[in-house]
C-alpha cells in the first residue's frame, strides 16, 4: 500500500536558537507548538502544499494512533483549516477522507485502507514527521516529557 498521501518534505525551526536546543527550556505548549514549521505535500485529487505547525501535527498522528486503538475512528487537525477524518465501513475498509473545514462539506478527496493497514498507516506518518526533527537535529524527548501526549494530544479540538 502506497501512504504518499501525505509527502513530509523539511522542517525547520522558526528561531535559530531552536537549533540550540532552547526548545528543551519552553514551559508552556502555546509557546512550543508553532516554534517548528513542516512543509507537507497533500495529494488527493489534486496535490496541496501546505505549511503547517510540525509539533502539533505530530501529536496529532501520534494520538490518532491512540484513537484509533480505542475507539476505531479519528481525526487529525493537519493545519491551514485541513483536517483528516479516519472512519471504519462495514466492509472491514477504512475511510480516510480530506476536509477543508469543520462542517465537513468542503471535500478535498480521500481514500480506503483495510482497516488492518491503519495502524501502519499511522505509525509510518509518525516516522516521517520524528524523521524530519532528527534531519534538523532535534532531540523529541525533553519535549514528549514535559508536553505528554496523553493531555496534549487530546486538548486539539474535535472537527
């Protein structure tokens, strides 16, 4: 299966210093969530370039991979009002659909996993965005400590 929906290309921090580690020494999420950039590929039925906040996108993907063990659905806020929507079908596929806003009329394309591809699907996103943090030299740790996933993913809000 292809997961090239979505292309991580670079990320990069917004401050210099970011590169020094000040990163590890934030004490509020606000002030840490739009400290690094990634710039993303969108490709649906048409193909979207996006510049959107990279640590809140990687607790998105992270807690959908939480979510989706639960409770078999999820959603992921991508960024610039872009969300992913990720629900089951009986037919043991699993849709992962592309709106541009919350109400969800504004379509931007998808496409249907087997359900058992989902969590790889999920993992493999995850990879590429920690990937493109260690290209820069960024060390996740000292942020997944301070900023668990448990409360701070789940303080996005829902579409």
């Amino acid at each position: 299966m292809d997961f090239s929906y979505l292309i991580v290309h670079e990320t990069f921090p917004l401050d210099s210093a970011m590169l020094a580690h000040e990163y590890a020494y934030k004490t509020s999420w606000d002030g840490l969530s739009g400290d690094f950039i990634v710039d993303l590929s969108l490709v649906t039925t048409q193909t979207y370039r996006m510049r959107v906040d990279a640590i809140p996108l990687l607790y998105g993907y992270a807690y959908a991979l939480s979510s989706f063990c639960n409770e078999r659905k999820f959603f992921i806020e991508i960024g610039e009002g872009v969300w992913m929507l990720g629900e089951p079908r009986a037919s043991g596929l699993f849709d992962l659909n592309f709106r541009l806003s919350a109400d969800q009329r504004d379509d931007l394309g998808g496409f249907s996993i087997g359900e058992n591809e989902v969590v790889i699907h999920l993992a493999m996103k995850v990879a590429d965005l920690v990937h493109s943090f260690t290209k820069i030299g960024v060390d996740l740790s000292p942020i997944l400590k301070k900023f668990p996933l448990e409360k701070y993913g789940k303080a996005r809000r829902k579409p």
